[in-house]
C-alpha cells in the first residue's frame, strides 16, 4: 500500500495531490492518505465519488485524519 502525507497542506492540495496519485495507480490497489485540513473529511469522500474509488476507512486521531481509499470500486 502506498501512502500519501499531506499533514501541513490545506485545500485544494491535498484533493489535487490524491487525485493525481491515485492517477497512477491499478485497478484494486489501495492508498493511505494523511491529512490534518478539516476540509478533508468532506472533500476527499466527494472526490472518491467522482471518481469512482472506494473508501475504506477513515480514522482521527488528535487532528490527523488517515483516509484508506481502494482505486476503482
């Protein structure tokens, strides 16, 4: 699993950053994104339904938001 660390970024980077890498990645493979924008927890999900990528968690921790998203669905 490749993982994507975007704490200290605010929107529209950490979209634009998980978009471009989950780009690249096949069919079923899975990305761990770090996030700690609040925006986050909204706009990521939006994207992944844009899409079409599956969230698998999502987990918060003392503001750090960590996002396990599957390419395709």
């Amino acid at each position: 699993m490749r993982t994507l660390d975007l704490l200290g970024y605010h929107c529209p980077v950490p979209v634009h950053e998980t978009r471009k890498v989950l780009a690249t990645l096949e069919n079923g493979s899975e990305l761990e994104v770090l996030a700690d924008d609040p925006e986050t927890k909204h706009d990521i999900p939006a994207l992944l339904v844009k899409i079409g990528a599956t969230l698998i968690s999502v987990e918060e921790d003392a503001g750090e938001i960590r996002f396990i998203i599957r390419k395709g669905t």
